[in-house]
C-alpha cells in the first residue's frame, strides 16, 4: 500500500536531512575510493595498466599539476549540490516514479535512475566550473566521468533508501 506522504513527496525538511546524510556519505566513499586508487599506485607501481595507470594519470600530469585545485573544488560541489540534488528527488521526483508500482517496490532503483539523470549536469556544468573542463577534459585521467557517475548513482540509490527507511 502507497502512503499519502510518499504520493505527497516527502516533508522538505526530512528530505534534506537524508540528502546531507547521503552527500556526506557519498564525499567519504568517493575519498576513499581515490585514497584507495592512489595508495594502489603508489604500493604496486608495477600494476601500471588498467585501472592502477588510470589513478596515476588521474594524479600525476602536468595538465593535474596545474589543476591539482579540481578535485578539491569538485568535492565541494557535491558537498553544495548533492542536498539541493536530494531534496528535489524527495519532494518532487519520488512522487512521479512511485506511481509506477514496479519501481515504488524499489527505491533504490527511482534513486539510481534520478542519479543517471542528473549526472551530465555534472559534466557539462560542474566540471567546467571545478577547472576540470567539460566531461573532466582538462584532466588526463580519462576516466572521471565514469567515477562521476557512480558517485551519482550512489548519492541517488542512498538518498531513496534512506527517504524509505526513514519515512514516517
């Protein structure tokens, strides 16, 4: 059974309460994912290939050398943004995909797909404005906008559960 408050969308101020505990959340696994990367290429140099090389590139360049600051400027964004992003899935979005009854059986799969969603704003917006360039183009790791979109799939998986689990 579909409760009022989840056709309503959820209260503001607990959707924003779980999208700041699901950003923080999202900030301290995208930290120890990199931590995790750059600690793997420093230990095992050797790994150089695949995923290893591709956290060394990520880090070690000329073109990062100049803009070492993305990351940390990126970081903040999500920090800014990521409740801003949750509380519109709460209040706005999780009304319209709870009405289709296989996806209000699973939140976490309305979160992803609102993660998919706004993941080119990312791209297209906050990289530029982080000095990474569009789709992290100013940054010789070619793979952060893949790290970008599992960091949104995450933030949008954890905001909708947690809106579930949390509800009154």
């Amino acid at each position: 059974m579909v409760s009022t408050e989840t056709r309503a969308g959820y209260s503001g101020r607990h959707a924003f309460r779980v999208a700041v505990a699901a950003t923080v959340a999202t900030a301290l696994v995208s930290l120890v994912v990199v931590a995790w990367g750059l600690g793997r290429a420093v230990w095992h140099p050797e790994g150089a290939g695949g995923l290893t090389g591709w956290f060394v590139a990520l880090w070690d360049n000329l073109v990062v050398d100049r803009t070492r600051w993305a990351f940390a400027a990126s970081l903040l964004l999500l920090l800014v943004t990521g409740p801003g992003y949750g509380y519109v899935y709460g209040v706005a979005v999780a009304p319209v995909l709870y009405r289709v009854p296989s996806l209000h059986a699973r939140p976490w799969l309305c979160g992803a797909l609102y993660g998919l969603l706004v993941w080119p704003l990312s791209l297209f917006l906050a990289f530029p404005l982080a000095g990474a360039g569009v789709m992290g183009s100013e940054l010789a790791g070619g793979g952060m906008p893949w790290l970008a979109l599992a960091a949104h799939l995450l933030h949008g998986a954890l905001v909708a559960s947690w809106l579930r689990l949390t509800e009154a």
